[in-house]
C-alpha cells in the first residue's frame, strides 16, 4: 500500500524573472511547477520542503491543489534571479537570491511513495547520505540540476557533480537539460551523452532542449517535441515536463509517457505559471504533434 504516488522534495522558490527589462516576482522551483502539473493529472503527490516561515503562505496553492505539504522553516527562502537573454527564451543569467539550507532525514515523513522525486534547484539542498536513504525506501527520480548548479559568490554556475558516480548509481529516473548532459559527460550530442550516462546506473534517462525532449530508457530513444504557440510560460518547462512524465509513468511506458509529458510542457509553456489545463487539453495537444524528431 502506497500513501501517496510521488514525493517531491526540493526547496520551494521565491523567484525573480526579468524579461525584457521587465521583472516580476513568482513562485518556482521543481516542487511547486511539478506537484501542481501532477495533481491536474491526477497524481496523489506529497512535497518535502524548507522556506522562510515568513513565506510559509506561499505554499496555500499547492496545498488547495491537493498536495500534501510537508515544510520546515529555515533561515531564508531559496530563490533565483533568472534573466531572460533571448526574444525565444532560450538563454537566461541566473543569480541566486537566498538559500534554504540542506535537508535532513528528519525531515522527511513517514510516507510510502511509489517515486521518490528528488528535485532541488541549486547544489547543497540533498547530499548522498540522503540519497541513499531515499533510494533505500523506493525507486528515486532525481533532477541532476540540483547537483550541477553551484552558488559561487553571486552567480549560479554550471560545474561537474563530484560524487555523480556513487549518486547516480542509486537513481532509477533522471532528468537533465542539453547544458547539464554536456556538463557531466562533456558530450554535445544528447544521444551520446544519454548512454553515456546509463553506463551509471539510471534505468531511464530523460534529457530536455529548446525543441523538445529525448528519453533513452532500456537502450531504446524515445523523442517528441514542444510546440507552444508562445513561450509566455517557459520558466518551469523542465520541472513540467520530468514530474508528468514520471506520473504517466507509473501507468503508461516510456514512450507513451515521453509523448504525454511533451504534450502538458507544450500547454504549460503557452501560459505562465504551473499547468493548469485538463487532460482533455493534453489528449487533442497529442494528436497535433508532429512524428518525433530525427536521431
């Protein structure tokens, strides 16, 4: 008996998004666009995080969304600046603008979840030790972007994940984007870096890019692509896209959940925020898209 189908542990974020000289600030981080994208398909999800008790009130979206809230206070909450470069999107700076702290086990509740979905948005929230403990307990999807973006000073840099070798041999799911695969196999082609990376250990690997995304599972490429008429709401397309994958997942295989995940990335991606659309919505965006995208 399972308590709940996914648990997301990651900090919730406060960010800043600057667009065209432009800047607002909005909820973020992969607990908060995953878990939300989740409950709209279905998925009993339950989310581990650690904010400010200031921003406590921030949760109340995913809390009436359905999502099992499990908070702890911490000194300050996690946030990035993240400035948009490019009319498409595509580029951004980002900058750190607070830090949440690491987890511990103590934090983590009693709950039995079918994936165990370790999503942090800079290095330093989840470390081995805890890892391991998560893997003990079930299957772990993780988000190497928690492992590879590294604060140094006042910006968020890309650098290699020194124990990636112990961390993704304990992991079932990974999510990656073009920028991180290069980043720990130092490959440009995402085919070549997806089994690379497999040689360590993770069953099924997903890897996301400007035009769509590739999932090599069983030694088998699965690929579809986004087609939003807008990218009013680009910033969360990975979080969208890993989370809804791995709750197709868990009734569908790898490549009727690879074309599901790109069909909800697609809607959330027209629309700032989380997805909010209806399985209805997703179901006719998957007969618009185009065949997959040639090797």
């Amino acid at each position: 008996m399972f308590d709940v189908d996914i648990m997301m542990i990651g900090h919730f974020a406060k960010d800043k998004l600057v667009v065209d000289s432009t800047s607002e600030i909005a909820s973020g981080g992969a607990v908060y666009y995953g878990s939300v994208a989740l409950r709209r398909i279905g998925v009993r999800v339950a989310v581990v995080t650690r904010l400010h008790s200031d921003d406590f009130s921030l949760l109340s979206e995913m809390k009436a969304k359905g999502v099992q809230v499990f908070a702890t206070s911490a000194p300050e909450t996690s946030g990035i600046e993240n400035i948009y470069t490019t009319a498409d999107m595509e580029r951004r700076i980002c900058r750190p603008l607070g830090f949440a702290g690491p987890f511990s086990s103590q934090e983590i509740p009693d709950l039995q979840a079918r994936i165990y979905l370790v999503a942090p948005i800079m290095a330093g929230e989840v470390d081995l030790p805890l890892l391991k403990l998560l893997a003990q307990r079930g299957p772990v999807a993780l988000d190497v972007q928690g492992f590879v973006r590294v604060r140094e000073g006042n910006k968020l840099v890309f650098r290699d994940w020194p124990e990636k070798a112990p961390g993704l041999a304990m992991v079932t799911y990974l999510k990656l984007d073009h920028a991180e695969a290069e980043v720990l196999t130092g490959l440009t082609d995402i085919h070549a870096a997806a089994r690379q990376i497999a040689a360590y250990g993770p069953h099924e690997i997903m890897i996301t890019h400007n035009r769509g995304v590739l999932v090599y599972a069983g030694e088998q490429a699965h690929e579809a692509i986004f087609i939003p008429r807008s990218m009013d709401g680009r910033t969360g397309r990975g979080d969208t896209c890993f989370a809804t994958y791995l709750g197709k997942r868990l009734t569908a295989p790898p490549e009727e959940a690879c074309l599901f995940a790109a069909a909800v990335t697609t809607l959330k991606m027209e629309r700032p925020g989380p997805f909010r659309g209806t399985l209805a919505e997703v179901e006719a965006m998957i007969a618009r898209q185009s065949p997959p995208l040639e090797g």
